[in-house]
C-alpha cells in the first residue's frame, strides 16, 4: 500500500523532467490555452458588435445573475446558433 509522498512522488516523476506522460501534460495544456484563447476571441468579438450597435447589458439573459457581460454558456449557445438574441 502506498502512501500519500509515494504516490505524489510518482506522480512527479511521470509528468516532470522528461517522463513518459510529458507529451500528455503539454497536450493538456494547449488545449487548455486554445480554448481560453477561443473564450477570449468570443468575447471580444461580441465586446466589438456591443460597441458597434449600442448595447447596454445590464444583466446576462441566461439568468446566470452576471452584470454587464455575457456568461461562458450565453456566449457558446450564441455561438451555437450564430445569431444574436435580441
């Protein structure tokens, strides 16, 4: 049975300093930075059509309780169907 430093000592060993699961750990974190940079991109673009168009948003219209933004899930269901709605 091993303890808690064994395990997380193992664990070091797999994803640091060239082990076997390093090409695991950095798949992991590019996908993680491109989906913050898809996020990012997203909101900026929608921060761009409220500039364009006049928009004051006083609260998110999902119900999320977010003031003056759009939520995560309001702007991926926005995106989903390629439409503003309002």
């Amino acid at each position: 049975m091993a303890t808690a430093k064994v395990h997380n000592r193992s664990l070091d060993l797999l994803f640091s300093n060239g082990g076997k699961l390093d090409v695991l750990l950095w798949g992991y974190q590019q996908l993680d930075k491109a989906i913050d940079e898809i996020k990012s991109d997203r909101r900026a673009e929608f921060a761009r059509q409220r500039e364009l168009q006049n928009w004051t948003i006083k609260v998110c219209p999902c119900g999320c309780g977010l003031k003056n933004d759009f939520c995560d899930a309001h702007l991926a269901t926005i995106a989903a169907r390629e439409e503003l709605p309002f």
